[in-house]
C-alpha cells in the first residue's frame, strides 16, 4: 500500500496520479489525511498522558513514606482519573488505526510515469515485436480442434470430473506440459533465480501481503473451512517469504523462481475468450519474482522482460511487448509489461505473460525491508513476472507449428519431451 507519507507530502500528486489508473481518489485520500491527523493528536494525547501516570504513581510511594496520606489519596484519585481517560484514548486510537489501515487497502498504487494514459487495453502501446508470422491456410484448425485430433487435452472429461476451466492432459499433451515446465525452471536457474517450491494454498496474511486481498477477493479460490486461499499465481507466497522481514543490503537482490498450479475464478469471462486453453479455472506457470534496492529494480524490470523475450525466441514463438495504460495495469503494479504470442490460427494475439515493478507498494504491505548504510530499515522494491504461463503458449506452440505430417515440436524442448512431432 502506499505510505502516509507519500500521501500527506503531495494530496494532490497521488490523486491525479491515481486518476491514470481510472481510481477517483479525492475523498479516500482526504479522508486518510484527516483520520490520521486524528490519530496523531490521539498518540500524543496518550503519550503525555503515560508520561504524567508514571509521575504520579512514582509519587504516591513518597507521599505515603511522608505520611501525607490524604495528598497521596488525592494523587490516587487522579491517577485513577488518568486511567479512564487514557484507556478511552487508546480505544479511539485503535479504531483510528484499524480504519486507516482499512482505508489505505483500498488505494491502488501510482503507475510510474512512463505509464501510458487510457482505460482500456485498446489504450496500451505496443513497444517491441519480435519472431516471423506464420502462414496457415485460412481454414487451420484451432487448438482445440488439433488437441482432440491428437489426444493431447482432453476438455469434456475436465468437466465431468470438476467442471468447465479444468480440462484433462493426457499422452503427448500431459510431457509437453511437463517439458515447458522444465524448460522454464531450467531458463530461470540459468539466469540466477533461485528455485523454491511453495505451498499452493495461502493464508490470508499472504494474501493481503501481497495485494490480491481486498482487491480480488472475489477471483480467489477459498477454503473457508481453514480459511485459506488456493493461490491465483507463485508471487503470492514467494513474495511472502520476505514478509516481516530486515534484509542485509549485501544480500540483494534477491532472485527467485517458482512452478505451480495457479486456480483463478475467472468470474465474468465468457465467449471466444474462454475457448479452449484461452482462459482456464487452472492452469501451470512458472514465476520469477525479485527483491531489489529501490536504485536498481527499473534495471532489473529491463533484465527481467529480456528473461521472457528469450524464452520466446527459443520457443520460435512470434511475440509482441505492451506498456499497460492505467486502466489497463493491476491494483498493486507501478507499472507493467505484458508478453503476447500470436495465435496463427484463431488469428488473435493471446497474454502469456506480465512482467511488473511494484516499487514499494507490496513491501509496505509485506514490510519486506533492507538495511542501508546509514543503518536504518528502508522498503524494498518488489517486481515479477510470468516466465512463462503455460495454456495460451501451448495453444500458440499447436497452432503455430502444424503440418500435415502433425505438430513440430521446437527444438529447445525435445530433450525433455523426447519426441519431434506430435503426430
């Protein structure tokens, strides 16, 4: 979330700066300004108040020792009188806190400057293109199609055993997903992210750590008999790992990489969109998430998108990079990239992958810190990205690279699937 005392040094500049992300941010942030001022005026009410308790309660031994036990009754009295009036105080100044709290959790972070104005994807700009076009003949079979042909995927029997959005892999289908992933572990490891398996499931605590609580609540998969949540993507409890936590300045960056099933609602997508490995309930995905000091994370967002334009070169996978508009970013991201493969069949451009920089917005949330060399305790920056997501690059690999004599594999992946064709 941001920090108070970005939004108390410059109102002004967050609310128009939240306005780029389409967020009417005037009555939220005055409303912050002014519960704060209150709890000021609380703290210091509370902490003379202490500081004047501790005084006379020293002072009542010395009047009994004196004998002045009606002065000392009389000091009793108005320490008890303090008591009362100070636990009201510390009362209003939890409430106090609670609501601010509440209320910066609902503020989107500040998209960075170079964050292009808009509202909707139709709004984001297209910064670098890469790979060669494919040519199929107009009547090439979608993904779908060739994933039944070949009994790659099998979409009918996900919905008898759990439902739309969780469709069956099987043969072929089931080791090029396992070689993607390998292949992606393997890039990363290569690149100096460090690997950790994560648990799937989150607390709330992670959750709220790392924006997707409050915010998309509502697109979460939830265990309500243990309160838990399956996890939208590994972010979440890699980037939880340095939750409460003072780094060594010498220990950054911190680079990590991560597989896991990743479970998201999806409420409210529907036709073309959800076809197929368009848009899945789950879905497999490799994650590569960093910890920076705040100098160094906008060289590390360059590196981190040159990371997912390799591996799509690799892949032989044609591709373009957008800036994100406003509307069009996240909740907790400054600023984001997102990666799109060109789907030659269904003649689209498909998502597979969002690399972005949170600057302080998650770690003050996570109070994910490092210590400078002045010796005190500073936010870090945070930043990920997808590297990559798996469906819409399968449905791309399918699409893209077949032949009448079936599927070419790429190069880069037959020592994991151990065949060249799908056929």
């Amino acid at each position: 979330m941001l920090t108070l005392q970005v939004i108390k040094e410059n109102p002004d500049f967050v609310i128009s700066r939240l306005a780029v992300k389409g967020f009417d941010g005037k009555d939220v942030i005055n409303r912050i300004i002014e519960i704060d001022a209150e709890r000021r005026r609380l703290q210091t009410f509370c902490d003379t108040e202490a500081s004047r308790l501790k005084k006379l309660s020293a002072s009542v031994g010395a009047l009994m020792k004196e004998g002045k036990r009606e002065e000392a009754e009389g000091v009793k009295a108005e320490v008890a009188k303090i008591k009362n009036d100070t636990k009201e105080a510390q009362d209003s100044l939890a409430a106090s806190e609670r609501q601010l709290t509440q209320l910066l959790l609902t503020v989107p972070n500040l998209p960075n400057a170079d964050v292009p104005e808009g509202l909707t994807a139709e709004d984001n700009v297209v910064v670098k293109t890469g790979g060669e076009m494919p040519e199929l003949p107009d009547d090439a079979p979608a993904h779908w199609d060739l994933a039944k042909k070949y009994g790659l995927i099998d979409f009918e029997l996900g919905v008898k055993v759990t439902g739309a959005g969780f469709p069956f892999y099987i043969g072929k289908g089931a080791r090029l997903q396992r070689a993607l992933i390998q292949f992606f572990l393997d890039e990363a490891s290569k690149a100096g992210y460090v690997e950790v398996e994560p648990p799937f499931v989150v607390n709330s605590a992670s959750g709220y750590g790392t924006g997707q609580l409050p915010d998309k609540e509502g697109q979460m998969y939830h265990v309500t008999l243990d309160d838990l949540y399956l996890i939208p993507t590994a972010e979440v409890p890699v980037t939880n790992m340095y939750r409460d936590v003072i780094l060594p300045a010498e220990s950054l960056p911190r680079k990590n990489c991560a597989y896991s099933p990743c479970w998201r609602r999806e409420a409210g997508s529907y036709g073309k969109d959800v076809r197929g490995l368009n848009r899945l309930h789950q879905f497999d995905k490799v994650e590569i998430v960093r910890v920076e000091k705040p100098e160094d994370s906008y060289a590390a967002l360059e590196e981190m998108k040159g990371h997912v334009e390799g591996l799509l070169n690799k892949l032989g996978l044609p591709w373009r990079i957008l800036r994100l508009c406003g509307g069009d970013m996240s909740f907790t991201s400054a600023i984001t990239y997102d990666f799109e493969v060109w789907s030659a069949a269904q003649k689209r451009w498909l998502e597979v992958s969002s690399v972005s920089n949170f600057e302080t917005y998650q770690a003050n949330r996570l109070k994910c810190r490092y210590r400078g060399e002045d010796k005190k305790p500073h936010l870090c920056h945070t930043l990920n990205g997808s590297a990559l997501a798996l469906p819409r690059i399968v449905a791309s690999l399918l699409e893209n690279f077949q032949t009448p004599q079936g599927i070419v594999v790429p190069e880069c992946l037959r020592k994991y699937t151990n065949f060249d064709i799908i056929d």
